[in-house]
C-alpha cells in the first residue's frame, strides 16, 4: 500500500510523495495513478499523449499499465529523451518502451520515436518539436544516480540554454558527463516541454534514490540536479512514486 511520509523542506510543497512496501505494490499502484490521468485525458479530449523515460528503473511500472482497460487506439506514446541510436537498438529508450508498454491492451497505441534512419539529429529534433505543438498529457520522468533527468545532466555543456529553451526538445552533448554512459550525443525533453502536462511523475527505487532525492527536494538549483526542473516547472505537481 502506498503511505504519506514526512518531506523535507524546500520544494516539498510541489509534490507529493506515494511510498510502496514492494516493488510489486509500487508497479501497479504508479501504472494505476498513470491509467487514471490517461482516462481523465481521453474523457477531455479525442486523443492522449503519453511521455516515457528510460532507464533500468520503469519497466514494471509499463508492463502494468500495458494492461489498463483504456482506448489505447486513442493513446499517443511518445518519449522524454533518447540516445542517438537507431530505435531499435537494445540500449534505445524506444526499445525499452516497445518490450514493456506496447503490448497487451497497449499495443494498439501510437509510438512515435525520436530517433529514425536517416534522419540527422537536427531533422529529428525539429520531427520532435512538431509532434509537441500536442502537448503532453503525462510525462514520466525518472532521475539518475547524479540528479540528471530526461538527458539533462548536472555540469553539460549549453545546460543554462536547454533549460532555458522556448523549444519543447534539444539535441544535448553530454560528453564528460558520467551519467551519459558511451552515449553523449542525445536528444531531450526540456522544461517548455514539461509545462504543459497535467500529470508529471517521477519513478524512483531504492533508498539510496530517496536519499538523493531528499537533497533534490531540500534546494532550487537545476544547474545542480536537473531534475529539479519537475519541481520548478510552473503547472502540474509532481508526484513521485517510490519503493525500497
């Protein structure tokens, strides 16, 4: 079951935090908290958009809500970032999202890459940016080792000019940055492309996340931890879903 727990102060007062006892109670309870925003969208309007990350950490949580009752016909799943890598790569953020979401009952939504062959970086980013002028209804985002989010990390180069982007993507270069692993080159989600979501969650694991996580919440500097911007964007809280 989730429970309250008590926040540290500083940005606490931008989101809430839903504690599991297991892994399994925090998959289904974030997929429900997800399926219940995408229901509030296609009740609103004729089509949803869905925004995922990648990573190691939401893959039970897609493999739950691949199985929510909803007109996923009507679902457009597109992604927070990516690498510069082919979309079916198994270290792409699409691959990922085509083995753990698009299957089941979800397999009838729309998915819409940031990367395809033959595209240069620059023609995917501008693919990416029309594709935004939908905004998005729900964006998962989760937050590395290093308080990076989407594929902004702490100390990348042109950072300030990513977060500060009237653009809802970028292409980054995060070369010299840890956390960017063999893949520096990378296309990103900024803050522009937050903003408009009514729904913004966070997947965190484990206590050394929630440690990590208490420092994020407990200061204001995005040039710190990026991920910060979920909490200092204007618009939607955010909700964070975590388990041991």
């Amino acid at each position: 079951m989730s429970k309250p727990s008590v926040q540290p102060p500083g940005l606490s007062g931008r989101m809430r935090l839903y504690s599991y006892d297991s892994p399994t109670q925090w998959a289904w309870g974030a997929a429900v908290s997800l399926a219940a925003a995408l229901g509030r969208s296609l009740d609103a309007r004729p089509r949803a958009r869905l925004l995922l990350s990648g990573g190691g950490t939401p893959g039970p949580v897609y493999r739950a809500l691949a199985k929510a009752p909803l007109e996923w016909n009507r679902v457009d799943v597109g992604l927070v970032d990516e690498r510069w890598l082919h979309p079916n790569d198994p270290d792409s953020n699409a691959r990922l999202v085509r083995d753990t979401l698009l299957a089941h009952k979800a397999a009838g939504a729309r998915f819409e890459t940031l990367t395809q062959p033959g595209r240069s970086i620059e023609q995917a980013v501008a693919t990416a940016n029309m594709h935004a002028r939908s905004p998005a209804d729900v964006v998962v985002l989760g937050m590395g080792d290093d308080g990076h989010t989407a594929s902004l990390f702490p100390r990348m180069m042109g950072l300030e000019q990513a977060l500060a982007s009237p653009a809802a993507y970028v292409a980054v270069d995060a070369s010299g940055c840890p956390g960017a692993g063999a893949w520096p080159r990378r296309i990103s989600l900024t803050p522009a492309g937050l903003l408009p979501a009514h729904t913004r969650v966070l997947l965190i694991r484990g206590e050394r996340k929630r440690a990590l996580f208490d420092r994020v919440v407990a200061g204001d500097d995005p040039l710190e931890f990026p991920v910060r911007i979920a909490l200092l964007t204007p618009g939607a809280l955010l909700q964070v879903h975590w388990c041991p």
